[in-house]
C-alpha cells in the first residue's frame, strides 16, 4: 500500500522508500525509514499535500512523494 492511500488518522508502518538516493537520504534524515511508525494526520484534496506526523513533528509532503513510499497499516486495537 501507498502512503498516499492511507486515509486520515490511521497509523502505518513504513516498508520502502523508492527515490533517488539523494532525495532517500533526505527522508532518512527527517526520520523517514523502514520500520518508522507515521500517522497520517491531514489529506488534502485534488492531489494536495499529505500531512503526516513523525515521532513528535510534523511533515507535509507531495503526493507524488507518498506515492512512493510503500507502507502497511497497523491494525487496530
């Protein structure tokens, strides 16, 4: 699944980046990596941004860019 198809408020696990090594690298530095719990917490609409949270901040990024990052939810309890 896509990060992009993770609706508001669910809490997913990330399995993959699939970027260029410099645009990974900047990703991994923002805390971005495989095993890292993120929840989505803002979906624009008609292809805006899509906001998530990390740890304790806030990060929007483009849709184009959660489309490329492949992730599973977690169930819920």
């Amino acid at each position: 699944m896509k990060l992009s198809e993770v609706e508001k408020g669910r809490q997913c696990k990330i399995r993959e980046l699939k970027f260029s090594p410099e645009m990974r690298k900047k990703l991994l530095e923002l805390g971005l990596f495989p095993g890292q719990i993120v929840e989505v917490v803002q979906d624009a609409p008609f292809g805006g941004p899509v906001k998530i949270k990390v740890r304790d901040y806030c990060l929007a990024l483009r849709r184009s860019e959660a489309e490329n990052i492949e992730v599973e939810e977690l169930n819920e309890n």
